[in-house]
C-alpha cells in the first residue's frame, strides 16, 4: 500500500510546491526525490534544475566574483577562494563559536551551550543549532555578501533560496566505529535534500592534513561511476576516483564553494579540532524542508533577489 500511496505523496507536493514555494513537503517525499536522483542517474536533478531556471530566472552580477570561480564549480562541482575571510571576522566567529567550560564531552573537549552533540558519546561532531548560528556576529553580513548571493545565483542559474547556516566541530577521535563517523559525515556520501544546490563552507581554523580537511571528488556532482545511495569506503572511491579525489587544506578564512551532489566528506580528525561554518542555497523547497527550521524575519538579511530569504524566514 506504502509503495502505491507515496508517488502521489511526491506529485502532489510537486503541485503544491509549484503553487506556493514555502510549502512544506512530506517525509516521503524527500525519500522519493532522493530515490529518484539515484535511479534515474541524475537525470531528475537535471529536469529540475532546468524547470526552477525556467520559472525563477535570474540575471546575476558576475562582476562580484572572478569568473574562474563558476567555471570551476560547473565543471568539477568545487572551487576554492582562499583569504574569503578577514583576519577579524574569523576572531569573532571563533570566539562565539569557542566551547565554554561546563560538562566535559569525550576526553579532551567541554561545551556550554549554544552546542548540542549530534549523537550520543563517541560521535567526533558537535553542532549549533541554525538559530544561534544566524546570531553570530557577521553571519547575516556574509549572507548579504553579493558575491556569495551572486555566485549561487549563477551556480544554480535560478534565483537562490537560503535554507540553512550551520557550525560544527569535529573532532579527533581514535576509538569512533564507522556508525559514529558515519553521523560525523567522515566518511564519503553525497547529499541530495533539494533538486539542486549550492554550499559555501568556511574554514575558522587552519586545517592540515591531519585536521579533517573537508575532502571532494571532482566532476562527481554531475556524473558518478556507480549510482547508489549511503556510505562508501575510502578504497572504492580511490578505486573509481583516482587523482580526482581532492583534499582542501588550507587556513581559517578560506572558502570552499561545492555542490555536495558530489561525493565529499570531512576527513577523520587526527589532530584539530576543525572549525568549520556552511552556508547553504538551493532551487526550490521540494525534498527535505521538515529537516530545516525556519528562521525569524528579523534575522532577513539584504539581498539582489526578490525571494531568496522569504521562503524559509517565517511570516511573522
């Protein structure tokens, strides 16, 4: 009965979707785009995406960025702009984001809150939630930054919408099993919560190799040797990747821009820890906005676009 009822699930939020963008989707439907993606080879996703041009198009300033960056990003779904971040700014968000001395968590890490632990003990991750992540200070700044809106804008070739900020540590742990690094996103996958999207990661510590860089498979966002979903092992991906397999070192401040279609992970922290905040825009609400609260309008930032922060900033 499940397998009858949920195509309907998938058109009629398809519908609603189209009718009013801030509709909230199923669960099931967020299984059945996902599912889709895969089964159809990315063949959906580029149906989408051409669909959201259509109906939202966009004339974007590519002045506001330098034009490597997109043909980059198009070509192997990742670019990397170093020094994105001003010595200041990184202070400032890593003073915010500093875990203050209350219950220990592991051996050698203490958090106070704003952080949550995203698991229970032994997952090398903790996270703020998206509300005290738009309160940091510059976040809504760096929203507002018309190079970033702009270069989403012309990644994603539709008007952008905003869905989430998020900040996270991770951390080294040696006795994490795969389950943990799993949840901690250390191992490779690919994300699929929309029909197209585009993130922007910024480091807030210097990252070496031993610090977890964030680690992406070139061209991977667009074309994948073996379509299926879940986890994959460093050897398979070696194995089918090769040299396209890049890992981003680099200092606090650096931006990394990536359409995590592609396979990507952070890698497992030996040192650290990783500091690192992302920002997120898509195409359209359709898929997983049950996961993704929404956010006060009076943390609305600026923008050069009519609906980028109104779809998921709330009505009051």
């Amino acid at each position: 009965m499940e397998r009858l009822v949920a195509p309907w699930y998938l058109l009629h939020d398809f519908r609603r979707c189209l009718a009013d963008e801030s509709h909230q989707c199923r669960r099931e439907t967020y299984g059945l785009v996902r599912s889709l993606y895969v089964r159809s080879h990315g063949a959906s996703r580029r149906m989408l995406r051409g669909l959201y041009r259509r109906l939202r198009p966009v004339h974007p300033d590519l002045a506001t960025f330098e034009p490597q960056r997109l043909l980059e990003l198009r070509r192997d779904g990742i670019t990397v702009w170093p020094g994105f971040l001003d010595g200041g700014t990184v202070a400032a968000l890593r003073a915010y984001f500093e875990p203050r001395p209350s219950r220990p968590v592991g051996k050698d890490f203490v958090r106070g809150a704003p952080v949550r632990v995203e698991q229970a003990d032994g997952t090398p991750r903790l996270a703020y939630e998206s509300e005290e992540v738009l309160r940091a200070p510059g976040v809504l700044e760096l929203l507002a930054d018309r190079s970033i809106q702009n270069l989403a804008a012309a990644y994603l070739g539709c008007e952008p919408i905003f869905t989430a900020a998020n900040a996270w540590w991770s951390l080294a742990d040696p006795a994490a099993d795969d389950e943990a690094l799993s949840w901690a996103a250390q191992l490779f996958h690919f994300d699929y919560d929309w029909p197209a999207f585009v993130k922007f990661f910024f480091y807030l510590s210097d990252v070496g190799d031993a610090d977890g860089p964030f680690t992406y498979v070139q061209g991977t966002h667009e074309r994948k040797q073996e379509w299926r979903d879940g986890r994959v092992d460093d050897r398979a991906i070696r194995e089918a990747y090769g040299d396209r397999v890049r890992a981003i070192t680099g200092r606090a401040g650096d931006l990394i821009v990536a359409d995590t279609a592609g396979y990507h992970k952070g890698a497992r922290v030996a040192a650290g820890p990783r500091l690192m905040l992302q920002l997120e825009f898509c195409v359209a609400r359709l898929g997983a906005g049950f996961q993704y609260p929404r956010f006060a309008r009076s943390q609305r930032p600026r923008s050069d676009f009519r609906h980028t922060f109104d779809i998921f900033c709330e009505s009051r």
